[in-house]
C-alpha cells in the first residue's frame, strides 16, 4: 500500500524542535553547529490512518483551495520562522517542556507551537474535490464506513489528535478529544480557529451557505490550517460530535417531527432507541448535520438560558466553520448502509448499487417480505414491532432529510412508495389491536402531511388515498360508516383530542387535494375532447375496487365544505388563540404608514396553531374550485357577480387569518409546514406591501430553520409579474 514521507527533518532537528532546512545529506544547521547531522528517517504514514493521505491520492479532478486568514498572515510577518526570537523561544519550551501554562491564552499559544512542530508532512501538492451530497466519493465511503466497526471510537480517534498535536502515546485514554484533560473547552476553541474542510460539497444553495474558495497556491496554506482539516474529519462519529448533533437533533428537529404527537415518540423515543441502532443514530446526525450547514452552524438556544454557560453536548468548536454538509453526506450514507444491512435477509451479500435505492423503497420490500411470511400474526412478537418502528422511524428522518432542501415539485417524488409500505404495515397489524403502534402512527402522521402538500404543489393525487378508511382509523382517527371524521373524548386511542383534531383536519384537506386533482383531470378532459383519466394516486382495495372513479361535482364540494364547518364546530377549547392584535404596528418604523395590513396571532399549542392555518388553507382551496352548476347556479350576471364578490371577501379573511397566524412566528414545527400555505395566500394577494411580506415570511423560515423556501418566493415573483 503506498505511504508518504510523515516528516522531512533530520532527527536532531525533530528532537529540538528546530525548523530544518532539509539540505541533504546533511542539513545546514547541524553543519553551522559543528555537529555531525544524524540523517533522515523517512518514517511512512499509511493512506488507511488519515482522511487527509487518501484524499492525497484520490482520483480528483480540480483543485480547490481556502483562503488564509489575515490573522495568520499577520503572524508570519511579525514572526518570521527563522527569526531569532522564535529560535530563543523554541530553546525555552524545550527547556522546559512539562510546565503548564497559567491562563487559557497561553495554553492555545503552547499547543499550537506543539503543533506545528510535530505535524506530519503531507506534501505540498494537496488536491481537493468537489463532492455532491446525494453521491459520496468511493474514498469518502471508505473512511466513514470504517467508523462504524470502530468500538470506541472516542478514543481511538482522541489518540490520533493527540498523536499530531505533539502530546504523544495517550491510547490507554478513553477520552474523546474535547474531553481530554490537556484540552480545556477554552483551549481547545482557541486551538482550533477556523474549522474548514477542503472538500467542496457542490450544494445547491452553497452559494448562500458555503465558504468561499481563493485560488491560493497550497504552499501558501499555514500548517494550522492543514491540522484542522485533520482534526474536523478525526471528528467525524466521535462520542462528542455524536452526542451534539443527537441532541441537537431531540431539541431542535424532534420537535418537526412530533407536531401532532403529544408523546413525543421522535423527540423522546427515537434518541434512545438510537443506542442500539445504527442506523437510526446515523440518520438523526444526517439530518442535524445538514440543517446546521443550512443554518451556517448557528443553533437556537431558545429556553436554554442566554446568561448561564452551555452544557458540553451543546457546543462544537468554531462551528460555524465546519463543512456540516460533509459530515451529513457522511453520516446519511452510513445510515442507509445500515438499513439495507438490517432490512436484507442476513446471508445474502448486500450489493452497493442498493445503497442508491430509496429507503422507501428498502423498507417497503422489507415489509412486503415480513407480510409474506405471515409475521406480525403472533400479538407477542415484540421484538419485530420494535424493529419495524425503528426501521420505519429511520426512513421518516432520512425523508426529511431529502426534503429539507427539495422544491416543492420535488416531494410528490421523494414519496414514492409509502402507500405500499403503509398497506403492508396494515397486513402486519397484530390481530388482538385496532391502530397502530405508537412508533408507526408517528411516522404515518408525518408521511400524511408531507404527502398532501408536495401533491397540492404539482396538482396529483395523494399516495395515501382518502377513501381507504381502514387506513387511517388504524393510524388513530374515528371515521364512522357514513365516511365522518369525530373527535373521541377519551376512549381506546391515546392520542390527544387536539393530535386527533389536526390529524382529522390532515385526512379532510387530503380529501380536498385530491378533489383538486379530479377537477385538473375534468377540465383537460373537456379540453382535449377524451374521457378523463384514472387518478395515479387511486388505491386498488377490495373495497373501491368495482366502483367507477367519481368526478368532483356541486354535490361532492358541498359535502367537503360541511365536514369542514363540522370540524371546526367540534374542535376542543385550546384550538383558540392566546394573544391576538388585529392592528399591529411595526415599532422599528415611523408611526405614519406602520400599521401591518394582517392582524398577529399567537397560539399556546403548536398542534393548534397549524390546525388552523390548514383549515382556512383547506377552505380556500375549496372556495377557489368551486365546480359550476348549471342547474341551481346564479341565473343573471348581477347573481354571477354578487357571488364572485362573496367568494373574494371570504378568501381575503383567510388569507389574513393564515399571514396573522405566520406574524405571530408559531413553533418551528409550524414554520416549516406553511410554506406551501404562504405560497398559496400570496397568489391570492395584490398590494405590493402585502406580498412583500409573505416574501419576508418565507424567507425568514429559511433563515432561522434552513428549510429551502427560494423557490417558492421565485414562483410567487413570476406568477405577479405575469
């Protein structure tokens, strides 16, 4: 296996920590001492021990590099490296090389000069990559897959930096390295100024998020630089980065995934089934690794506190600096290596082509094969519910994941799927339950909404058809014979009445989406002179299966709009909001021409702020495509526009109530779910200020959350400038 020289100085030079000039044979300082010059040992460092050595001989194809802080550059013009000072200085610490310094400014300044004198030499031709994060270079692979087999990886990788700082043999420590108790967190923050990576993620909004690249030669590069290159990727599935990004994850990102349970299954459960499972630990930092590059590594400390200092767990050096969408590549193919491992059947070798495939689409062959084989018909087989909860949970993060930075057009796609994975979970359901298990209601409540509002954006029916009942009573909501949704006080299911309430409303606009859909398919239909067209989202059940598909008429959007008025007569107390002004002011302007044109609305429960915006979202869809009816319609043009005044009045009040509810900044969890709701609103507003401020609200989600919103905003501008 080829190697490369770790150091170029003579061995008197490296034993007193003197720069050599490398002059063979015999290098000039030993020559000008008068002493005879011991030689060079070409000690070599395999490619397998450092990211940095393979990416040294990866077939890369363009060279990048990073630009030099001016700090740094200010230091070499102040301090020269053969000056005299520096040599007198580097004569005291060797004099004196066990002294501890007193205060943290000294410990950075002695670790980094330990640094650089026992950095390894890794050449001077330093090649970088442009690296995609849906496809990860072979050499990326490699070196994170090896992290996997790696039983304490915390130390083993604590030993490595140890090793490269100049701290020498440490391998009996189980450290991990900010654990280290040469390190102190001050030490280590002014150790490591600038957490850079040399790869560059080609990400589509990298022109935002990203760093930006010189053409600086790498000779150029100061040698801190290049170990803190080695030092992020030695980072990379440590015990401290883990332990960040999963609670980063529980804090932040559960919360997204647990807008309608009240227990909490994503923020609470998944964190510590995630101790015995790989892959579900590895999606959790995926999708916090990839957030964080969205957000430029600023986290949210809201509730945490703003005067006390931050908890170990909460903190990464400089992280603003690290490449996140790196590590989140790594850690997402990690994961999916994982699921397909645990989803194949054991003996037959896994091929790396399936690593490409879709976890829904693993999960659900996975299922397919449980349900084939009869499993879940045993109640006390606990351990596959277990499983199938965890492997399920892993797919919902790793979806969201994709989603995170996809355009709307994009999610229909990315949902492929989840109607037979869902399907065959109700095969598996065990024979003594009426709903599911708390894991896969979860899972399913995520999938439902995300299902609708990526179908709302291309027009398509749903992946979760409405009209299969079982379905969604088995995932936890009270539909009767007649096909009405009720809310049940209390009773056999333990969700609460308001998780019921918004799931509920999540069944009803699904309805109303793909009402939608059919009314698309009847004006292309009448359009083009052909009978309309089968909806591709139609499930082939039993129970639909003989019937002829219906088409929207006065008749089916009349009954949409009284399940919605009978939702919303039945919805419990907390459904109202807390604090609401019907005339803000914006304080940061003059008091003329301040007044907000939408009122602020602020909700105690984030399940019920979304429920409401949904519900007036639902119902302006219905208003909007209302079918015509030729029969009991307005008869003159005065009845025509009377009702098309009563229309315009109605979508303006919701469109305000939708805006007043997103002025109020609800909980993240609602934020990232009005996208499609404000791109909506803003196609029905005409005052300049007015759009304006759904821009600004769009923007603001992507800002604080890291939720791509661009192109929503660049469909709003074409659509007003049309």
């Amino acid at each position: 296996m080829p190697g490369v020289p770790s150091n170029k100085a003579c061995e008197r030079c490296k034993k007193r920590h003197l720069k050599c000039d490398e002059t063979r044979p015999h290098c000039q300082r030993c020559v000008t001492a008068g002493v005879e010059c011991p030689g060079y040992v070409q000690t070599r460092k395999f490619i397998d021990q450092g990211a940095t050595v393979r990416r040294r001989y990866a077939p890369y194809q363009e060279s990048h590099t990073k630009p030099s802080t001016s700090a740094n550059a200010n230091q070499g013009d102040e301090h020269p490296p053969n000056s005299a000072q520096n040599e007198g200085q580097l004569a005291i610490n060797q004099d004196k090389p066990s002294q501890a310094p007193t205060d943290s400014g000294k410990v950075g300044s002695t670790f980094s000069f330990q640094l650089e004198q026992s950095r390894p030499d890794f050449g001077t031709d330093t090649s970088m990559a442009e690296v995609s994060t849906s496809t990860v270079q072979p050499s990326i692979a490699v070196g994170a897959t090896d992290l996997r087999t790696q039983n304490t990886p915390g130390s083993q990788y604590g030993t490595e930096i140890n090793r490269l700082a100049g701290f020498g043999d440490r391998g009996s420590s189980t450290r991990s390295p900010l654990q280290s108790p040469e390190v102190s967190g001050t030490a280590m923050m002014g150790l490591v100024p600038n957490f850079e990576n040399s790869y560059n993620i080609q990400h589509p909004d990298r022109q935002n998020y990203g760093r930006t690249f010189t053409s600086e030669s790498p000779s150029q590069r100061s040698e801190k630089e290049e170990f803190q290159d080695i030092f992020s990727e030695l980072m990379t599935g440590t015990e401290h980065e883990i332990a960040f990004l999963t609670r980063h994850f529980a804090e932040v990102l559960g919360p997204w995934l647990d807008l309608s349970d009240a227990a909490k299954f994503f923020s609470v459960y998944v964190p510590i089934r995630a101790l015995n499972c790989q892959c579900l630990k590895y999606s959790m930092a995926a999708l916090a690794a990839k957030q964080l590059g969205r957000v430029k590594g600023s986290k949210s400390s809201t509730g945490r506190g703003m005067f006390t200092s931050p908890a170990t767990t909460e903190t990464y050096p400089n992280s603003e600096q690290v490449d996140w969408f790196l590590k989140a590549a790594n850690y997402y193919y990690l994961s999916v290596s994982d699921l397909t491992t645990s989803t194949s059947d054991g003996y037959s070798v896994v091929s790396t082509s399936a690593v490409l495939d879709s976890p829904i689409d693993l999960v659900g062959r996975w299922l397919n094969t449980q349900a084939n084989q009869g499993a879940g018909q045993n109640p006390d087989d606990g351990a596959l519910l277990r499983k199938t909860e965890e492997i399920l949970a892993t797919v919902t993060v790793l979806t969201l994941y994709k989603l995170l930075d996809a355009k709307g057009e994009e999610w229909h796609m990315y949902l492929t799927g989840i109607r037979q994975v869902f399907n065959a979970l109700l095969q598996m359901k065990q024979m003594n339950s009426t709903f599911f298990s708390h894991g896969v209601r979860a899972c399913f409540w995520n999938f439902a909404r995300q299902d609708y509002l990526g179908s709302y954006y291309i027009r398509s029916a749903t992946h979760l058809d409405p009209a299969n009942t079982p379905l969604w009573r088995a995932a936890g909501i009270s539909i009767d014979e007649q096909e009405k949704f009720h809310i049940i006080a209390s009773g056999s299911i333990d969700l609460s009445q308001e998780d019921q309430t918004f799931n509920g409303l999540c069944w009803l606009v699904s309805k109303v989406v793909n009402f939608l859909t059919k009314s698309k398919q009847s004006q292309i239909a009448q359009w083009t002179g052909s009978p309309p067209e089968n909806p591709s989202g139609a499930q082939d059940t039993p129970s639909n299966s003989n019937q002829q598909p219906t088409y929207p008429d006065t008749n089916a959007w009349l009954d949409l709009c009284f399940e919605f008025q009978t939702w919303f007569e039945g919805v419990p107390e907390t459904i109202r909001p807390c604090v609401r002004i019907e005339h803000p002011r914006d304080l940061s302007k003059p008091h003329d021409g301040s007044q907000i044109p939408f009122p602020e609305v602020f909700h105690g429960l984030a399940t019920c702020a979304a429920a409401m915006q949904h519900y007036h979202f639902g119902r302006i869809a219905l208003l909007l495509n209302r079918p015509q009816d030729v029969i009991s319609g307005p008869s003159t043009a005065f009845d025509r526009l009377q009702g098309y005044r009563e229309v315009t009045k109605e979508v303006e009040y919701r469109c305000r109530e939708v805006c007043g509810i997103a002025l109020g900044r609800p909980h993240a969890e609602v934020r990232i779910y009005m996208i499609p709701l404000l791109f909506a609103v803003g196609q029905c507003l005409e005052s300049t200020n007015e759009r304006q401020i759904i821009v600004d609200l769009l923007r603001g989600v992507e800002a604080d959350l890291g939720w791509a919103t661009e192109y929503a905003v660049e469909k709003l501008h074409s659509s007003w400038n049309r």
